[in-house]
C-alpha cells in the first residue's frame, strides 16, 4: 500500500477518496440490501482501480525512475 501512496499524484487521489467514502456511505441510504451492495461493489471496484492504475501507468521501469529521484532528494535535503 505504501508503493501506490508514493506513486499516485494528486489526480489519483482525487478520484480514489471519494469512491472510498461514497463505498460506505451509501449503505445510510434507506434502499434494499442488494441494491447496497450493487452500489458497493461498483464504487469500491472503481476506487481499485483508479488506485492501482496509477502503478500500471507507471510501470516498472517509471516506479526505479521514481524510486532513484526520491532518493536523491532525499539525500539532498539530509
């Protein structure tokens, strides 16, 4: 989990949080069972994947690249 945090950019995580929190919250509304869970299931499903898009975007060659230039700033301010 932490790998997606440092590869997600602002974007991401714009569109990740609040279909995390409407995944949830929709079980308050007063609908039947299986129409929450519908709901759950499909806004939970595109919070993964948003979330995991970010890291197949980026690939593993962009994730040593990432990697490395975190490293160096890391280095830099030390």
């Amino acid at each position: 989990m932490a790998a997606v945090a440092v590869v997600q950019d602002g974007r991401h995580r714009a569109a990740v949080l609040p279909l995390y929190v409407l995944s949830f919250a929709q079980m308050l509304l007063p609908i039947s069972a299986t129409a929450k869970g519908v709901l759950w299931t499909v806004l939970f499903g595109l919070a993964k994947t948003f979330q995991y898009g970010g890291l197949t975007i980026l690939g593993v060659e962009g994730y040593k690249r990432l990697k490395s230039k975190l490293k160096r700033k890391n280095s830099r301010t030390e």
